[in-house]
C-alpha cells in the first residue's frame, strides 16, 4: 500500500531525513517512534505529499508522490490524515465538517454526506453531538471528530501524527479505541506515536527512527522484546519508565 525507497529531505542545510526505506503492505499498522526532532512527523507527512522530498522515492496505491506530475489532490483524498491539533472548522457544526469536502472534493449531494457523516458519528460515538460547534467539545471528543472526517472521505490509508499528544491524559484512551477499532476492522495505518501501549496492542511492526534515519523496522514483538540498536534499547527504557 505505501513505499517509501531512499527518501532524504533537507531544510536548507539541516537533512532532516536520510534514506529512509519503509514499506506498509495492506491491511498492516505501523507505529513510528523515536526521540523528539528525530524525523518522524517529516516522514509521515511526506507520505501524502504535505511535505516534499528531495531524492527518493514514494508510492502510495500505485501513486507516485514524489513524481512531479502526481495528482497530490486526488491522492490526499484517498489517504486520511489526522493530526495533534484537530484543525476542525470552528465556523461549522460537527456534521458540516464532516460533509464539506465530500461535497466539493468526492461531489456528493447534500443528503449523501450527512448521511455519511452521521454513520461515521455514531461510530465515533459522538452522532448526538452533530449540531454542537468544536468549541463546545472536549479535546478527545474533537479528535475523534477529525478521525471522523477523513474516514468520510472513504480513504484507502490513514495516517496519524501524535494524534494524542495534545489531549489531556484522561481524554488519550477515547482516541485511541477509535483507532485500535479501525487497526481491528483492517485500515491500513501508519501511526507516529508515544503511546508505547497503543503500539504493542494493535501494530504489526514499530519502525523506530534517530537522527532523521530509520535504524529499527523489526515486528513489535521483536521491537520491544530484543530491541537491536543501543539507541533503541536507550529509547525503550527511558519511554517505558
């Protein structure tokens, strides 16, 4: 479903990936960690295109991203991101941000997408609050709004990151059973995350970076287990304390 093959990025100077390699067949969750400033946010987002490479290569469904002629519209309809803050429209009810872009991007009617968006709310368990403003809802309540929304664009992939790390701790649980229920109902999932529990329940494998470098890809068992780098054994202990 996504390959990633050699892919670098620099800021000006400052590389802040180097030959990263990662591929996530259908079906499968991979959780992303490392330490902070360690190229795991630059790396998801270059996967639908939000940030551009400079060598390497990704494809997505057979969708070249990095290719100068792709489609990057039609690919970021297809590939559901959701990130730390919920970047909701505080203008539009809960059912209104769930409909806007299956109107204008997918072109359905009206009736359509609210139907829709009241499927995806009662599966989020928020379809008595489609009338109610983001302001009025709790962080993890407006996160899983979010997750909602790109799940109503019908996406062939979801990616997360640190959608949790904004939310008080007492909210991380109701974003994360929405999560574990899609991993459990076959999403494809590529997930950059702290939450240690998530990864070791739901993925497939943990890919751990350093330094803008992919220097673990090994299953969770294996990850947490045996972990094969020093810095891999430093990270799991310092995270898990």
């Amino acid at each position: 479903m996504i390959s990633l093959r050699n892919v670098s990025k620099w800021y000006g100077e400052q590389r802040v990936l180097t030959d990263c390699s990662a591929h996530i067949g259908r079906g499968e969750v991979v959780v992303i960690c490392g330490p902070s400033g360690s190229g795991k946010s630059t790396l998801i987002k270059s996967v639908n295109g939000l940030e551009p490479v400079q060598q390497g290569e990704i494809v997505v469904d057979g969708t070249p991203v990095s290719a100068r002629e792709a489609n990057l519209q039609k690919l970021r309809a297809r590939v559901g991101m959701v990130f730390q803050h919920f970047e909701l429209f505080p203008h539009l009810n809960i059912r209104q941000n769930l409909m806007l872009a299956q109107v204008n991007v997918l072109r359905r009617s009206r009736d359509e997408a609210a139907d829709k968006a009241r499927m995806l709310l009662q599966r989020v368990g928020l379809r008595t609050h489609e009338d109610r403003f983001p302001s009025q809802l709790s962080g993890g309540q407006q996160q899983r709004v979010a997750i909602a929304r790109a799940l109503s664009m019908d996406p062939v992939a979801m990616l997360f990151d640190e959608p949790t790390s904004a939310l008080d701790p007492e909210m991380v649980n109701e974003v994360l059973d929405v999560m574990t229920e899609l991993a459990q109902d076959g999403m494809t999932m590529l997930c950059v995350t702290h939450e240690m529990g998530f990864a070791r329940r739901v993925a497939d494998r943990v890919v751990f970076m350093d330094q803008g470098a992919i220097v673990e890809d090994d299953t969770k068992d294996a990850f947490f287990d045996r972990p094969r780098s020093a810095r891999g054994r430093d990270f799991l202990s310092r995270i898990l304390q």
